[in-house]
C-alpha cells in the first residue's frame, strides 16, 4: 500500500521548502477540509471553497494550482468544477501522484518563468 495523501503533500512541501529556501512562501497549502459541519460552516463563512487545489505556487507572475493524488486517487465533483473554473481564467492546474513528478513540475515551472 501506498503513502496517504497527506504524507505524500508533507513530502512535497518539505522537498521544496528545502531544495527553494529563496521561495519559501510561495508554494501553500489552501486549508479546504473541515473535521465537522460546524468546523466546516465557520471556514466556508470566511471564504473558504470546496475543491481548491492542495497547493497554490505563485511564481514569475503566474498562478499554479496543484492538486495532489495518491497513485490510486481521483478528484472530487467539487475538485473538478474548481479545476475548470480556474483553467477557463487562464490558470494552471496540475494533478500530481508521484513525487517524481512534483519535482518535475515545479522545476519546469522555475525553469521556464
């Protein structure tokens, strides 16, 4: 069995934090989960949104949304109105499920902006 996915966005997080230390700040997490319905009322009065991306990278004047799968995940109904919500402004959306390919992504982003 694989890692959860909330040890594969620690890993991601860390990795970055450690191998960017001048863009730390620039890759986070949105909190979009609530424990109960009363968590999860509070949060949504403060503007939080179901479906958001895991990680937002903001970098060379672009938005990255980056959503993050266990090998064997799939998006949410609300993950995916999201995802066609921010690509028709134009913004970038990537579904991850390995580390290798997290790597991949941000250094292309880094790469090329």
């Amino acid at each position: 069995m694989g890692q959860s996915e909330a040890a594969f966005q620690q890993w991601c997080r860390i990795w970055f934090h450690n191998t960017y230390p001048a863009l730390r700040g620039l890759l986070f997490h949105v909190r979009n989960n609530a424990h109960n319905s009363r968590d999860g009322q509070y949060w949504k009065e403060l503007g939080v949104v179901a479906g958001v991306s895991d990680f937002i990278f903001l970098y060379a004047r672009r938005c990255h949304c980056i959503e993050l799968k266990t090998l064997y995940g799939s998006q949410s109904d609300e993950q995916i109105d999201w995802e066609k919500l921010v690509t028709e402004q134009g913004i970038d959306y990537y579904i991850i499920n390995t580390k290798e390919k997290f790597i991949n992504l941000i250094n292309k982003i880094i790469n090329e902006g």
